[in-house]
C-alpha cells in the first residue's frame, strides 16, 4: 500500500508505504517503502522568491535561453545527468565539505541529477550524491545522499536558482521521512566561451545559506556536467589558452615536411572521428579502447560544420609560426576511454594545430585526475601536461592502420602526476572507404547468388548430359560428386539457423539496412540449397547406372574409383595434416579489442576481444583447406579417367569448364580486390571470403593455374582417351595389358559356353 501526501509541493514530495503478507503465518516480515513522487497534479512552487534572494555570484558569461536548442527542459530531460564536484582548497579545515552532513560518512565526488517536471523556466528536481562517476539508467534514491529541490531561470542573470531541502526523520522509521531543511542554494548556467581546462557545457555552484557557526554549513561547491550535449549551444565560441607551448612543442626550430603528393582527410570531415586502441607502457602494457571526436574546428562546433556541410572560415595559422598557410586548422577534440580501468583519470580534452598537407595532428592534453582518497580540489583537478603527436595516413592508402601517434606526459617521473608514454593506434577507416565498402558488399553479395545460380545451370546441363549419353554415366568418379555434394551442404549446416532465424551476430553496415543484407543472404542459401538438391540427383544417377551394369564393367569401374581413393585420400589427409603443423606453430599475435562483435560498424574495424596472444583457430584453417580442395575438383575424375583409360565423355564441357570458372573466378577478384581495397576490412569480405579458402596473392596465381591445368586435361581425356598424356611407351604397356584382360574374358566365356 501506497500513501502519497495531500501537499502539491516540495513538501509533499515523498511516498511512503508498506509491503506486507495477507497471510499472517506466512513468516513474511512487513518491508517499509520510501520514494520520490513524481509530480502531483497542479503542482505549486513554493520557494521560487528564496531561490532568486540568493543565487550565488557571475563568474563568467552564460548563455541565454534563446541561445539553448529545446530550452533548458530539453537539456535536463530523460535520463539522469552526472556532475563532477570541486570542492575549495580550504575545505575541511574549519567546516565540512560534504552537503551530506555528518550522517554520511565519506565526501562524496558526483552529483547526479533528474528533473521530475520542467515547464519553460521553472523545474523540480532529484538530487543524488556519490563516489561513483557511472552513467546509469536507474536514479540512485537514497534519503541519506538525496536532496530534493525546485527553482526558475533568472533572465537577468542568464542562470537557474534553486533551493535544495534535506529528507529527515527517516532513521527510526521510513514513515516518519519529512522533506525538509530547506537551506541549501544551487544554480546552473550554461557557459558561453569553453577552454581546455573548462569544457562542460552546464556548470553550477552549491551552498548553504546558513551561517558558519551552524553545525551543518557547508563551503561553497562548484560542480560541471560529465555529459556534455554541446550541439545544444550553437553560439558556444571557444578559446585557445595553449597557443604557446603548442607552438614550441610542435613546430618551434622543426622543418615542414612535404606531401609527396599525398592526401589526407580535412579537418571539418568526418574522418576526424575515430576509434582508437591506447597501450599504456607504464601499466604492464595495459591496452584501453577509446574515441577521440573533434569539438572544435577553429571557432566552430565540429557537429555544427557536420549538420550543415559547411567547411568555411577553418583555416588557420600554426600556433606561435611565424610562416603563414592555409593547411593548418586549430583544433580541439575529446578522447573519451570506452573501458576505464580507475576513476583517478578521465576523458583528455586537446587543443592544437592539424596540418592537412602533412596529415600531422599536434596537441596539447589536459586530463582530469582525482587523487585517491582525497576529494577533488581547485587549481588541482586538471592535468594540462599531456603531449599528444597523432600521424593520419593517405586517404587512398591501403594500410591497415588509419593513424598512428603517441601521448606523453611533459612531468618528471617523480611527479605524482606523472602518467607513462601512450602508443596510440587506430584501424578505423576513412568513410569514403566506407561507402566504397558498401558498394563492393552489395555487388559481393550479387556475385555470389550468381555463382551459385550459374552452378544450378551447369549441373542442370550436366543433367540433361547424362541424358543423352547413358552409356557414359557409369565413368563419372563417384569421390568428385561426393566432393562437390560436401562443398555445398557444409555451409548450409554452418548457416542452418539463419536461413530461419534472425541472426544475433549480423555486421552492422555504413549506410547500410541490416534486414536488407540478411534477406539477400538467404537467397543465396536458398540457390545454394537447390544446387545441393541436383547434385545429389547426379550422385544418385551416376551410383545407380554402376548398379545396372554388367559383371565385368561394373568390377574394372570400381577397381578404378578404389585406386582413386587410394591416391586421394593419403593426398587430402596429408593436406590437412600440413594445415594442422602450419596453425599449431604459427606465431601467435596480440589482437586489440575496439568494438562490440553484434554491433560493428564499417568505420570501426573490429577485432578479437580478448587482449592475449592467440593465434587462429584451428577450424579456420581446416575451411579454408576444404575450399582448396573444392578449387581442385577435377582431380578425382582426371585420376578416374586415367585409370579407366575410358574414351568417352561422361562430363559435358559445360560442367566441368562452367564449375571450374566458378571456383576460380573468386581468386582472380581477389587479386584485383586486394591491390584495390587491401586487407583492412577483409572481415566484411562476403565473395572470396578469406575464411573459407586460401586467398594471397602467391595462392591465387597457383589455384588459377592448377584450375585451368585440370580443365585442360579433362578436355584432353574426353577428347583423345584417359590416358593421352601419358608417355608412348607406358600407353603400349598398357593396351597390351588391356588385350590381355579381353583375351582371357574370351577364355572364360568360351570356357563357359563348352560347358
């Protein structure tokens, strides 16, 4: 049961209840409830007059509401907004620190903020404090750390006033909870000019407004936004405080290298964002993931000049150089850690120069740090020491690395703040190669319905063949069929559950629909379903037609598919024994996890999560073996053809040279695909996946020559006997043999008749 209070106001902003068994012998114990209300109807604010009274003092300029996107309600709306606490240097000296008040024990770091009502200019609010920095769904309540609060929008002062009250009286019983104490002052505002060492977009003061001598006051707090949704402020104007010690850190007494003719991405593109490994080598080279993002393109919004496809007035002059060019830009971006490992260090804010010509970024860092055990202080929050060198590679490069840099403290190492050298590496690509990528994926995808459709088509052919040409059913090699059956029913059983079920694991395409991509992938499961199906016909006709054959016919047909079996089989386990030798002993490498495997994005090639030394798995190596063999199909009936010495032509042109072309034609794609595209994003490689056979250049030049070899001899076999290839002398053997064999069928059969 529920009770709410009959007050329409702060003072009636608390539910209290109970949660109790109906039956009294079930043991169950009767639980108090205490939460935050939502707002009442016709709810009245009550202490809008105190909250402008005292409304704390200007300490910079602020923006007006008609400067916010949405107003102030569209800023504080939906989820729970966490600040940073700073508090004064002399806090804790003469009087507390902490607006908790001495019922908790530590000082807390965050303050966590929901807005229960806004309407224009006033709102109601749930305060909540903490040492954890965590953005989370679920507003932490709990009446020791809560305050609840309500104010306006002082329009004179560009800022919001408000007045937090305590919640008491709840220690004996969550009943008796009051909202009351209403003695503390807040205000927010939203800062007009940014710098390196300010870069919240709301900030605010907390205080009491009770005297010192009273046991529960409190020196003021200044806390700023750790969320900060800066395309909100599209006036917000930036300043560059660093010009200096960029300028002697990057370019003071260095010569400017040329661009050899090089590309590299603009300063106002969205090549500028990335995603980023950091491999701390102070830290037993611990490896974090992080996102670096533009803010600032000289005096303007990075998402601003990205909405709205402007890239005018973002040219400037390097920082303290005297030589005047219109490739540098001023800069400032944020590297946000995906993967914090402590809550000592936060995001890096940067400033400096970009030169385009040179794809060189240079910067200065200034990283937030909270010193264990310790709340944090002014003047000793921020580290600005940070010397970050970011080197972008070619737009057209085909490297696998889109960046490469470093980040390194200017402190001694004896400095408590001193943070060891950072290798910074990134293998996200530039969107162009994005939007090329998705092109070749959806011609990929094409490709490989077409295949499949043209291998329906041959063996359609090949069906009607053997229609004709009974005679020579019985000298097609049952291992080639059998091969060619497994070729095609392996992926179905790896792929078994997508062809029905929505996949979890789908790559998440650039500019691309998911649904789109997973619907032609089961039309390409369904093709290679139904090339499946008339392949076991084929098997079916050729093992039946040995079936009805003679005595003696059907006795040489399978003596020589045994001597097949017996060439093939030591050949194909040798190959993948040699598979096995080359996975077991290759040399393991460290992998960088970037990101989530169900959520990729083309811009951000993904890797192995696990950051140990692994090498692949052996069931890899084994896929792409089994695509090798497949490439050499014709090896069984070549054998066949050879040991039968058959003459006749048991495999239309069509099937064994269209097969063949379809097997073939993904290596001469390779080729092309890789001195075009590289291996950067050969995860998303659909067609000639990499995954499911051996692709390289050295394997590709090797299985077309071997594929088209195979061809020829087939032709040569059906055309001028099996055995045509082999030298004069061993063919006399042969058919020597060969009249042999008939002189004593003849003994036999007259030997039979006699009787």
């Amino acid at each position: 049961m529920l009770n709410y209070s009959n007050e329409s106001n702060i003072y009636g902003s608390l539910v209290k209840g109970v949660l109790e068994s109906v039956n009294s012998q079930s043991g169950f114990k009767t639980i108090s409830i205490l939460g935050a209300r939502s707002t009442p109807l016709n709810y009245e604010y009550k202490l809008l007059e105190q909250s402008k009274l005292d409304c704390g003092v200007n300490s910079g300029e602020s923006l007006s509401l008609e400067n916010v996107l949405g107003g102030m309600c569209k800023v504080f709306e939906g989820e729970s907004h966490v600040f940073g606490l700073m508090y004064r240097t002399d806090c804790g000296i003469n009087h507390s620190c902490s607006p908790l008040g001495s019922d908790v024990e530590y000082t807390p770091g965050f303050m966590s903020m929901l807005s229960f009502l806004c309407d224009g200019e006033r709102m109601r609010m749930l305060l909540s404090f903490s040492n954890i920095s965590s953005y989370s769904r679920l507003f932490p309540f709990d009446p020791k750390t809560s305050l609840v609060a309500e104010g306006t929008w002082d329009v004179e002062r560009n800022r919001f006033c408000g007045v937090a009250c305590r919640i008491l009286n709840f220690s004996d019983s969550l009943s008796n909870a009051v909202v009351d104490d209403c003695s503390l002052r807040l205000s927010l505002r939203f800062p007009a000019i940014l710098s390196i060492k300010s870069m919240a977009s709301v900030v605010g003061e907390l205080w009491s407004s009770k005297t010192e001598s009273d046991p529960s006051y409190f020196r003021r707090i200044e806390y700023s936004s750790l969320n900060n949704p800066l395309w909100r402020f599209p006036s917000l104007r930036y300043v560059y405080t660093e010009r200096e010690r960029v300028g002697k850190l990057c370019w003071a007494g260095k010569r400017r290298p040329k661009s050899k003719g090089n590309h590299y991405p603009g300063a106002q593109t969205s090549d500028m964002r990335f995603v980023m490994s950091v491999k701390y080598s102070g830290e037993g080279n611990v490896l974090r993931s992080a996102r670096a993002s533009p803010y600032f393109v000289g005096d303007r919004l990075y998402r601003d000049l990205l909405v709205r496809g402007q890239g005018v007035g973002l040219t400037g002059i390097p920082m303290n150089v005297n030589s005047v060019t219109k490739s540098f830009t001023n800069i400032t971006y944020r590297i946000r850690f995906l993967n914090p490992n402590s809550e000592s260090r936060g995001d890096i804010y940067a400033e400096g120069t970009y030169d385009r010509d040179t794809g060189e970024l240079c910067m200065i860092g200034c990283q937030s740090v909270r010193l264990k055990s310790t709340v944090a202080m002014q003047n000793k929050t921020v580290d600005c020491s940070l010397a970050i060198k970011i080197k972008f590679s070619p737009i057209d490069s085909r490297s696998d690395d889109r960046l490469k840099g470093t980040i390194e403290s200017t402190r001694e190492k004896t400095d408590p703040l001193y943070v060891g050298p950072m290798e910074v590496l990134s293998r996200s690509i530039y969107v162009h190669q994005a939007k090329e990528s998705v092109w070749r994926m959806d011609m990929e995808v094409a490709m490989v319905l077409i295949s499949n459709t043209l291998s329906c088509i041959f063996l359609g052919m090949q069906l009607y063949h053997m229609k004709k040409h009974q005679e020579a059913l019985p000298f097609i090699s049952i291992a080639m069929l059998i091969l060619l059956t497994l070729g095609h029913i392996i992926p179905l059983l790896l792929n078994f559950e997508e062809l029905f079920k929505s996949s979890q694991n789908q790559q998440s395409l650039f500019l691309e629909n998911d649904r789109w991509l997973e619907a032609k992938e089961i039309v390409v499961r369904i093709v290679t379903l139904i090339a499946f199906l008339l392949e076991c016909r084929l098997l079916q006709l050729a093992w039946t037609a040995r079936k009805t054959e003679d005595h003696h016919h059907r006795e040489s047909v399978w003596n020589a598919e045994k001597k097949v079996s017996y060439v093939c089989l030591p050949l194909y386990i040798t190959g993948g024994l040699l598979a096995w030798l080359v996975n077991h002993n290759r040399t393991p490498k460290r992998i960088v996890y970037i990101g989530k495997p169900h959520a990729r994005n083309l811009l951000y090639r993904p890797v192995n999560l696990k950051r140990s030394f692994q090498r692949p798995p052996l069931w890899k190596d084994l896929k792409s073996y089994g695509g090798l063999m497949l490439d050499a199909f014709l090896l069984p009936q070549i054998l066949f053809n050879g040991f039968s010495n058959s003459d006749l032509k048991p495999l239309a042109a069509s099937f064994y040279g269209g097969n063949s072309i379809v097997r073939l034609l993904p290596h001469a794609y390779d080729l092309y695909r890789s001195r075009r595209y590289g291996k950067s994003l050969d995860w998303s490689f659909i067609y000639a996946n990499h995954k499911m056979d051996y692709y390289s250049t050295a394997w590709d030049i090797i299985i077309l020559c071997i594929g088209f070899l195979f061809v020829f001899l087939i032709f040569l076999q059906q055309t001028f006997g099996g055995r045509c290839f082999i030298p004069k002398r061993f063919r006399e053997n042969v058919g020597y043999e060969k009249v042999v064999e008939l002189q004593q069928a003849g003994c036999n059969l007259y030997s039979f008749c006699g009787k």
